[in-house]
C-alpha cells in the first residue's frame, strides 16, 4: 500500500540540483562524510567494518543487490538537507503543495444523502498550513495513521467542503490508497 511518508519523501527529491552518489564507494564516502566513523556506517548498513573500508577504496565496485538498494536509500535519505529544508519551508509559508491520489473516500453525513464511499482520483492544491502540519508531523515521526488523517482533513475542508462554503456536517474518510503522490 502507498504510503504518504514515501510520497512526501519522493516530493523531496524533486528538488535536488544534483544527482546523488552512483558508484558504491562513492556512496559509502558520502555516508561516512556524513556519519563520520566507518563503525557507524558498518552499522547502519549491516556490513564488516572490513567491507566498508574496501568500498572506501574501491576494493569492492558492485555490492548484492541488497546492499546496493540499501546504500542508495540512505545516501537518498541524506542528500542535500539544506535544499530539501529550503523548499519545505517556501511549501509551508507560502506555496503549499498539490496532492494527487486515488482512493475511497467514505463520508458520514446526514441521513438520506447519497455519499456512499467510492474510489475517486483527485488533485488538489493544498494551503501552507497544511503542507506545514504534514511537514512538522513527518520530522517528529508520525505514522502513517496519523498523516492520513492530516491528509484525509485537508482533502475534508479544501475539496469536499469548499473551505467551508458547503456540507458543513461531512466527515471525511480517506482508505483504500491506491497511489498517492505530493509535488511542492
């Protein structure tokens, strides 16, 4: 299932002005620029110390599979912090960001209505003070749960209620995700 957290992350990635690391010891100096201590690094990617200082001096060019994926997603997680910092604070303060999903959306409303939960595609752009809330819960880190729920209220208030301006009473539910992607 499509997660939020990973689409937040992937959002960050569009605004890298460089590419990461491709080689492996490329990879693993930057961890270790980065971790400073081969111990640390050693650990974080379940290898020997040994195996780390063969990648540092390029002893060792083309890591499993495994380990490849695993060196890409921390160099990945760690790239470029200050450009990743800037754009989330310009999403927060001012531009917001656009959220583009399918999923069920239920709805519980007043009796008679005809809001039965189905799957909609939807894209929507998001204030500030939304990208802000999501933003703050992913660095202090919240589970998926609860940045559903951040999410599935702002998609209440901006697209179903119309910042207020109808169905006041709705109650959104946000489940099923097929895919969900954010852009800022």
């Amino acid at each position: 299932m499509p997660d939020i957290n990973d689409s937040l992350t992937r959002a960050d990635e569009q605004h890298f002005t460089r590419p990461i690391p491709k080689s492996a010891g490329a990879q693993v100096r930057y961890l270790l620029k980065q971790l400073k201590s081969t111990k640390n690094v050693a650990t974080l990617l379940g290898v020997s110390r040994r195996t780390v200082e063969r990648y540092v001096k390029n002893e060792i060019k083309h890591p499993k599979p495994a380990l490849a994926a695993r060196m890409e997603a921390e160099v990945r997680r760690r790239w470029q912090p200050l450009v990743r910092k800037r754009a989330r604070e310009k999403a927060a303060r001012t531009t917001g960001l656009v959220i583009e999903t399918r999923a069920r959306f239920g709805f519980t409303a007043a009796p008679g209505t005809t809001d039965d939960g189905r799957m909609r595609r939807i894209t929507q752009h998001l204030p500030p003070e939304y990208a802000d809330r999501l933003f703050a819960a992913q660095d202090t880190g919240a589970t998926e749960t609860q940045l559903r729920q951040i999410t599935a209220e702002a998609l209440q208030e901006i697209y179903f209620k119309d910042n207020g301006a109808r169905a006041s009473t709705l109650l959104v539910e946000f489940t099923d995700i097929d895919y969900v992607d954010f852009t800022f």
